[in-house]
C-alpha cells in the first residue's frame, strides 16, 4: 500500500512537473508584438521640424491593400500604420514591414550599403506594384512638401527605434474591425492632428487614457519624445507590457545621418528659432529655455538598445527561449558609424526574466533621467 502511494505522488509530481515545463517552453499563444516606431528627423524638413516622426508597427496585423487591414498569414510580419500628409486624402495608410524600412519584398535583397538612384529605383518598383490603388494624383514629394515615397524605404533616410509592447488577440482584431469601419479621411493637421497625434489614439486604445497632450514641455502639441516618454512610463506601471527597446539603423548611402528627436521646447531653445523668439520677446525665450531645463531633457533610448538589422527582423516576433539564444550569442554590433551599440560579452539572463527586455530596458540612471 505504500509503494503504491509513493508511486501515486510521484505520478502526481511528474505531471506538475511536465504541466509547468510545457508552459515555460511554449509561446503564448494569445499574445503579439506591437511597436511604436520613434522615427529621427532628417533633411531640409528635418532641420524646420527636428520632432521626427510616429508610426505604429503591428506583428499580427497586414496590409489587405495600403488602406484596409487585414489578420496577418503565417510567415508574414505584419505592417507599420501612419499619418502622412497629402496621402490622397486618406488619414492613414498601411504598408508591410520590410517594404516600409527598405523598399523590398523579401528581406535578402537589402543592400548593406545604398546611393540615391538605386533607392529611387527601388521605391518606384514597390509603388508601380502596390501604391498605384492611393490614386494617380498621389506625388512622389520633395523637400517641401511629401509624397508616396515617405511610405517606403524609412530606413534609408533615418535611424528609428522601436518601442515593443505585447498585445492581445483580441485588442488587434477589434482594432482592424475598428480601422476597417470608419471613414479613412484626412484631417491633418501639424500642431493637433500630426503623426504622433494618431499613434498617441492607437496606443490609447490598447491603454485608454494613458496618453495625453501635455503642456510642458511641448505646448500641448504631441511629439514624438513625448509620446515615447509616456509609453515608458506607462509600462513601468504595466510591467505585463514587456517593453522592450529596439534600434533599426540607417542604411548608409541615400543621405547623412539623421539627428535626434526633439520636443517643442528642445526645438526652440537649440535652434535658430531661439534668436528670433528671443528678440521679439526674451521673457517667452527665457520661459522656454528654463522649461527646456526643468522637463525637456529626458532620456528617451536605453544606452545599449539591441540592433535590429534587417536579417533581425524576425526578433520582434521570436519565442523568448529562442530571443534567450539570441541575446546571450549575439556579437557586437557596429552601427554605420562605426561606433559598437552593444557590447561583445555574453549575457546570460536569469531563468524567470525576459532576456530581450534585459538587454533593452533602461538602468536606474537612465530612468531617472527619463523622468521630468
């Protein structure tokens, strides 16, 4: 009789045990990757408007055509959602990853290394194939004023990091179902209808009311930094958000290097807008600077976020016991500059942490300085 209970308990253990096994080893089933792309400011644009640009990338979530979503298929990676203007009239439109960052359809044929005419080149291949639908009238864009070619090929013109967050099954099909329902018209607007405006009314729908206009340090105007802040803090208070940090360089070739993001205040106390605003009235200059001082100087990117190049990619999507190989393998990776982004030792994460959201999340001191 006691054989047998022994051999009854440790059955019993066994099968806790296996139970426990399998729920560590298996993805989630129910949850996906979602990512508020932080896009640096470049060019003749870049240097009037040094914001950047928002966009929100989304792994289970695909481009029927640019202007209907659709439940992605298997091997797919999903599209990036934004608001550009001048688009046909359309508010927002949605292309697929790889195209979106380079301009291909298939991952391999992205070139280390790009000139300006084979990015023209590239980008007028993928519009002949799949933009054609926004309408003939739809411009290429120029210095002044954008056009189709802003949809692709990102990478090309800027560095872009990636603010990953999980979603649920659920969350995204209600949002294609929403999206897919309701009037796709423009009302852009540069100060309450931006970019950053409709990636702030996507991430309030995963997380109602978490995202506001602030008045400091941006004038009530939404930013690209401060929506980034915003979402950092609110995953601090939401650690079943796993946020984890990703960098996707610049491609070198097309152009110079894209600089940092900045907020109203940052912008117009580091620029040349500081000179005339100062003139016209020093006590406005002067609010600004201090405010700039006082609430504009956060850090919005972790010291060493893990590089994303294009073979990468698929990281965003990849099980945590494969991102654990991932990371604790990985070599150094050097930016187009030259310049080592994350260090050549391995890292070994512990059992019960994220290894991903190890290398990327933010150290004490850098949270304190993310703070206004």
């Amino acid at each position: 009789m006691l054989a047998n209970h022994l051999t009854n308990k440790q059955r019993i253990n066994a099968f806790i045990f296996a139970v426990l096994a399998v729920m560590i080893l298996i993805p989630r089933i129910g949850c996906a990757q979602a990512a508020l792309l932080i896009e640096q400011p470049y060019g003749f644009f870049g240097v009037v408007n040094p914001t950047g640009h928002n966009a929100v990338y989304f792994e289970r979530i695909c481009a029927d055509t640019p202007v209907r979503l659709r439940r992605c298929n298997s091997g797919e990676l999903g599209a990036v959602l934004s608001r550009y203007q001048g688009m046909s009239g359309y508010d927002w439109v949605a292309i697929p990853l790889v195209p979106y960052l380079y301009s291909v359809e298939d991952i391999a044929a992205v070139q280390p290394h790009i000139d300006p005419p084979t990015v023209k080149r590239l980008r007028s291949r993928y519009h002949e194939a799949h933009l054609l639908c926004l309408g003939e009238t739809l411009r290429p864009g120029n210095l002044i004023k954008g056009g189709w070619t802003q949809l692709v090929g990102a990478a090309y013109e800027r560095r872009i990091y990636a603010f990953r967050f999980e979603t649920t099954e659920a969350q995204d099909d209600a949002l294609i179902a929403l999206l897919n329902s309701q009037p796709n018209h423009s009302h852009f607007d540069l100060i309450v209808n931006n970019c950053a405006d409709f990636a702030r009314k996507l991430l309030n729908y995963y997380y109602p009311g978490k995202f506001k206009r602030g008045i400091f340090p941006d004038a009530g105007v939404t930013t690209p930094k401060q929506l980034a802040h915003k979402l950092a803090r609110c995953a601090r208070k939401h650690p079943e958000m796993n946020l984890t940090v990703f960098e996707i360089p610049q491609i070198p070739g097309n152009r110079r290097l894209s600089h940092s993001n900045k907020d109203v205040d940052e912008s117009l106390s580091t620029t040349l807008y500081a000179i005339p605003i100062a003139l016209v009235n020093p006590y406005l200059a002067g609010g600004l600077f201090v405010d700039y001082l006082v609430r504009g100087r956060y850090r919005i990117v972790p010291k060493h976020p893990m590089v994303l190049t294009p073979d990468e990619l698929t990281a965003w999507a990849r099980p945590a016991s494969v991102s654990r190989s991932l990371v604790a393998h990985s070599p150094a990776v050097v930016h187009p500059t030259g310049a080592e982004s994350m260090t050549s030792e391995p890292v070994v994460p512990a059992a019960s942490e994220s290894p991903l959201l190890m290398i990327a999340e933010p150290s004490p001191q850098d949270v304190k300085k993310m703070q206004p």
